[in-house]
C-alpha cells in the first residue's frame, strides 16, 4: 500500500449524497477518486448476468475475483458492454447491497480499492472506507441525511437519468439496504470512532464540500 499518499474517506448511507460531495473534493484538490460503491454494482451486475445465486458465497467471491472492468472516458465497461447507466439501476443496487455481505466478495475487492490509492492524493467514497480499506485516511468523513431527503435524492437523480422510479418504493427499498448495509457482520456501514460527522440534510452540495475542505485546511493539508 502507497501509504505515504493522503486518502480522505467519506463514508455514509445510500443516497446520503457521497458520490458527488466526493468527486467535487476530489476534482477541487486534484486528487484522484475512488467509487467503492461501483465495484460491488459490477460485482452484483456480472452474478446477476450470469444467473449466480447472490447468496452464494463461493460463487459471488469468484465472480468478484474475475471482475475486470474497463473505465474509459468516464464510462464502465464489463466484457465489452458499457454498463455505465445499467449498473446504477435501483435493482443492481440491491443486489451490491447483498453480494456486499459476504466475505470472499468484500476480501476480492480490497486490493482493487488500495490500488486506487496513488499521488497526488485520493477521495474514497462507500461505507467502509474509513474502517477498512484505508483505515490510516488523513481525514474522514461520516456523510449522513435524513431518510427522506436521501430518498428525494435518489429519486431525482434517477428521473434526471431517464430511469424510471416510484417514491414509495424508493424509500422502502433504501430502508431495506441500510438496515443490511448497518448490521451486517462484515465492514458494517457505521461512522469510524475518529470520523467527522456530517448531516448534509440541510446543506446545498456545495456547502457540504466547502465544510469538508474547511476540514481538510485545518489539518494543514
Ligand atoms: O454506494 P452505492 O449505493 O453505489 O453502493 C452499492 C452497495 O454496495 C451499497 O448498498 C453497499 O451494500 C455496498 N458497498 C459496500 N461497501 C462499500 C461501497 C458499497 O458494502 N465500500
């Protein structure tokens, strides 16, 4: 592990707004970015592909372990077919959520994730990467929401996508994922002890990055 390279670590619930408060640091500081979250989608879009049982500890594991997506000019492709919007469907969603708890899988994709740590600095975003993968991150972030603003949230984000959504079901399906994201035995999704606790329920995007940076001067970084 690179670990003289700074990683700041923003960890949160689905839909607390992470991905963009981290891909704005991250461009902002010039720092490269990591999705975590994306990987468990390709890992869970690939099993659903191939007709693997998600609860298969074995098989998921393997599938991780043969993950090799290719990221080109902003999109992701998985054996030759650019699954950039497919992968962010509700339905692959919850199936991350669920290959997500099993051992072999969360074990194949760690040094995927630590590879990503490269100068000049890196933004990691997903629910465990304060605890876990870079458990020496110079500053991290606990990114949190009230259930129904990340459910408006979500529900906007996938409408501007042209995908289409129900807001009942959204939300219904959001509490599902935390409650298995939350007490899940492996790399459960809950704030590391030195993280910085942040509710953007009432921040705009850019009032939450600002907060962050204000953070990051603070350490002299
Ligand atoms: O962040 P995103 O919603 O794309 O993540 C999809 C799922 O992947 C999450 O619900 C979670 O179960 C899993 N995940 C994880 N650890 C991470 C990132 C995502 O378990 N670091």
């Amino acid at each position: 592990m690179t670990v003289d390279v700074d990683v700041i670590a923003i960890d949160g619930p689905t839909a607390s707004g992470k991905g963009t408060v981290a891909s704005l640091l991250a461009q902002q500081l010039g720092f490269h970015y990591l999705d975590s979250g994306a990987l468990y989608r390709l890992c869970a879009y690939a099993c659903l592909k191939h007709g693997v049982d998600l609860a298969d500890e074995k098989d998921c594991g393997a599938t991780a372990s043969s993950l090799a997506p290719v990221f080109k000019e902003g999109r992701i492709f998985l054996e030759g077919e650019d699954v950039t919007e497919a992968i962010r469907q509700e339905a692959v969603g919850i199936a991350a959520s669920k290959v997500a708890m099993l051992p072999a899988v969360r074990a194949a994709l760690l040094g995927v994730q630590r590879a990503a740590r490269k100068a000049p600095g890196l933004v990691a975003d997903g629910r465990d990467m304060a605890s876990v993968v870079f458990p020496d991150a110079k500053l991290k972030v606990f990114l949190t929401a009230s259930a129904s603003s990340r459910a408006q949230r979500r529900y906007k984000q996938l409408i501007d996508k042209g995908i289409s959504a129900n807001l009942r079901d959204l939300t219904r399906d959001l509490a599902q994922r935390d409650e298995r994201d939350r007490k899940r035995a492996e790399a459960p999704c809950i704030p590391a002890p030195d993280a910085h606790m942040l509710d953007s329920s009432g921040l705009t995007v850019d009032e939450t990055v600002a907060t962050v940076l204000a953070w990051w001067k603070r350490l002299g970084a």
